[in-house]
C-alpha cells in the first residue's frame, strides 16, 4: 500500500494541471478577445510613450 500513497499526490496534481491547461486554452479568444488585445496594446504604448520620453529627457 505505501506504493498507492506515493502515487496519490503526483497523480492530482497532473489532473489539476491538465484542467488547468484545459482552462487556459478554452478562455483564449472568445467575446472578450478583442477588449484584451486592445488592453494590451494600450498598456504597450503607454510603456513605448514612457520610455521615449525618458529617452528624450536624457537628450
């Protein structure tokens, strides 16, 4: 028996990691798609404008 109980822990946590790849993979896209992708895109131009401006500061 003590081969069970060591095969117990890595057996769920392949099981929750299989369902958690599985939820990963089923919200990509969808509805929200476009609102994450143009977040994403903002937060990035936001960074971009930061750092040129911190480059011409240094100018």
């Amino acid at each position: 028996m003590d081969y069970v109980s060591a095969l117990v822990p890595p057996v769920v946590m392949a099981v929750f990691f299989v369902g958690l790849i599985r939820v990963i993979v089923k919200t990509q896209g969808g509805a929200n798609k476009a609102k994450e992708d143009a977040a994403v895109d903002a937060a990035l131009a936001r960074a971009e404008a930061a750092r040129q401006g911190a480059w011409d500061a240094e100018a």
